[in-house]
C-alpha cells in the first residue's frame, strides 16, 4: 500500500508564556534568560511531542522562538532598527470598511518590523544553533528521524521591512540573500529539510507590486525566483522545499494571481517540493493547473489539504477526496499532505483558535491514512 505522509507549513500555536515571553523580549523588556529557555525548550518538545501523537510524518518546531516568520531575523543580521509601515494588501483595500472592521478587532499583531538601516552582515548564528539543537533534542525524544525547519526568503523580509540605504529593491535582495544564504546552509547542514517560506511569489503581487500588470509583477517575480535560486547555491535542490502564499488571512482575495499565472516562474526554482494553498475557496479550484501543466521531474507537490483561516474541522472523507484528486494527478509517491499556511503566523496570534488547530492536524492525518488505503 501507498502511505501518503503528512506535514504542515511550519507555525503553530504558541502557548500564552511563549507569547507573552515573545512580546516582552521584542519591548525590550527585562526578563529571566534561564526563564525563557526553559519556557521555549519546553513549548519545543511538547509541540514535536503533539505532531508525533497526532500523526505528522514530516514535523516543525513549530516556529516557537519566533514571533513572526520574517521580522525574527533582526535577530540574526545585521542593519535591522526601527519600524516600517504596514502596507495593506490590494484587496482589503478595495473594501476599506471590511478592513477597518479587522482593525478595530484587535485582529492585526502589534510588533516592530525594523526596515534595513545600515550594512547587511550575519550578525550571530547562536538563534539558529540554539533552534537546531534544540529541535535535534525534541525530535530524539518525540521519535522522530528528521523534520523541516522554515526560513524567511530575501524577498518577504524586503516585502515587510523596506531599506533605506539600498538604491532598489534588487540591490536589496541580492544583499538579503547573502546573509540569509548561512541560515539556509546551516539548516540543511543540521539534517533538515530547509523550507523557505515565499509569500513574495503571491501576496507580493497586491502587496509589494500592485500598481504593477500581471506581466510586470511575472517578470518581477523571475527576479525574487534568481535571488533565492542565488542563495541556494551550495544546497542540493533534494533538500529544500518552499511555501507559495497569497496572505494567511481571511479577506476577499480578489487580487489574487492565479497559480496557473506564476507556475512557469515558480518551475525555475531549485528545489525539490513546492507547499501551495489548495483549500481555502479563491485557490480550491486550481488543482486543474497541475492537470494540464507538466509537474517537475522532481517536484513533490505538497498540496493545502486543510484551510489555514477558518475553524471550520475538516472531515477526513474531505482530506482524502483533496489528497486522491493530486496522487492521480502526478501518483501517490509525488504527494505530501499538507496545510494552506501556518496556524501561528504571529506569536498570540492567529484565525484558527490552538485547540482546534490541533483537531484539524488530527483530520489530516486520518485523511491521509484513508487515502493510503484507497490508492
């Protein structure tokens, strides 16, 4: 029989002391070290402990010493201070009273998001080594063999956190992707799939370019697919997987471009599994695309098989259906099981409530197990 493994974008719930611990040390705020580590070394082997009991093949530490998946890396290199404005995604702003109403909802995460200030440089690799070791200890103890451990791309951290010293957004990236070149490295050196987490390749076209065509935002595009490809150099595309994303929250979406509109962008990446969003109503329908366009030779397709914004549970007759439609597409040994996005994208934050989150994990894997039993 075919077993369908599952796995997941990366983030999940952060418990309430992670959060707060998060929040105090980005005030700045005075706090216990020895407290701290013990809270995120903890939070660390319960959330491995959880995926292994639930069922997840291919886990995550589930981004617990991180308050976001990009603003963390002021952390780690050089040229970060300050804040930057928050862009609004193009289509929250073609419905200003939806979006105000998210606002006054308190449904927004208030964090700094430093803008690049001066010279881009590693500045300390001791985040990362802590995060590795850290997550070889919980994955030993859980009983696992390996995971993946996400990163940001060169192009969601320019996205989010502008520069005010780089002369255009490509000198930018080609800056970011050097320093963020040793992170990759060392995460695949630790014996973990590397994910890179791209929302630059979707969100960024109403969000980064949206005063830009479709076919200005597609050539942008081929540029953000160069500097990662750059990046990735001394990385075996085997190893590493990345995460397309339209924004990880529930709007309209009526900017969205179209999967089938970037694929042939997306096909130049060197990489091995490509996570895309295939639940959530704006993207359900384009399993279509991968019907009449040649997957990769070696591609794994990691499909959304749950909606990263609704609370709705989804059935496992639901999350097989989703599983089968793609293994018969491409065949069951180029299909992994995964999520839409990540149910912790924020810190404290997040459209799906932590328990249920955890319920909707536990579908996926029965899911997966009755499609394993039908192919």
């Amino acid at each position: 029989m075919t077993r369908i493994r599952t796995t997941h974008v990366g983030s999940l719930p952060r418990n309430q002391i992670v959060a707060d611990f998060l929040f105090a040390r980005e005030r700045e705020e005075a706090i216990d070290p020895a407290a701290y580590d013990a809270a995120m070394d903890h939070a660390t082997h319960e959330v491995l402990r959880r995926q292994k009991e639930i069922g997840i093949d291919i886990p995550s530490d589930g981004e617990t010493s991180k308050i976001s998946y990009a603003t963390y890396i002021k952390d780690r290199l050089t040229g970060f201070a300050g804040d930057s404005p928050r862009r609004m995604p193009a289509d929250l702003g073609d419905f200003p009273a939806y979006a105000e109403k998210i606002a006054r909802g308190g449904g927004t995460p208030t964090y700094r998001r430093p803008r690049c200030t001066g010279p881009i440089g590693v500045k300390s690799m001791d985040p990362l080594a802590h995060d590795l070791r850290l997550m070889r200890e919980a994955l030993d103890r859980a009983g696992y063999g390996t995971g993946f451990m996400n990163s940001a791309s060169p192009g969601v951290i320019a996205l989010f956190q502008p520069s005010d010293i780089h002369p255009d957004i490509d000198s930018y990236m080609t800056d970011l992707a050097e320093g963020m070149r040793h992170e990759y490295e060392g995460i695949v050196a630790a014996g973990l799939t590397l994910q890179i987490d791209a929302p630059d390749l979707g969100l960024g076209r109403h969000m980064l370019y949206p005063e830009l065509t479709e076919e200005d935002f597609l050539l942008r595009a081929e540029r953000h697919v160069e500097v990662i490809n750059h990046a990735l150099r001394n990385i075996a595309p085997a190893n590493v997987r990345l995460h397309i994303c339209w924004g990880n929250y529930e709007g309209p979406h009526t900017r969205d471009i179209a999967l089938g509109r970037v694929l042939p962008v997306l096909r130049k990446l060197r990489i091995g599994g490509l996570l895309f969003e295939a639940s959530n109503p704006r993207h359900a329908h384009e399993w279509t695309v991968w019907r009449d366009q040649k997957l990769p030779q070696d591609w794994v397709l990691i499909p959304g098989c749950l909606d990263s914004t609704t609370n709705f549970v989804e059935h496992p007759e639901l999350v097989a259906q989703r599983i089968e439609t793609f293994a018969r597409i491409v065949g069951p040994d180029r299909v992994i099981a995964g999520t839409d996005c990540g149910f912790g994208t924020f810190a404290g934050y997040g459209a799906v409530h932590g328990d249920i989150a955890w319920a909707k994990l536990a579908s996926l894997t029965e899911g997966a197990r009755i499609a394993s039993a039908r192919l």
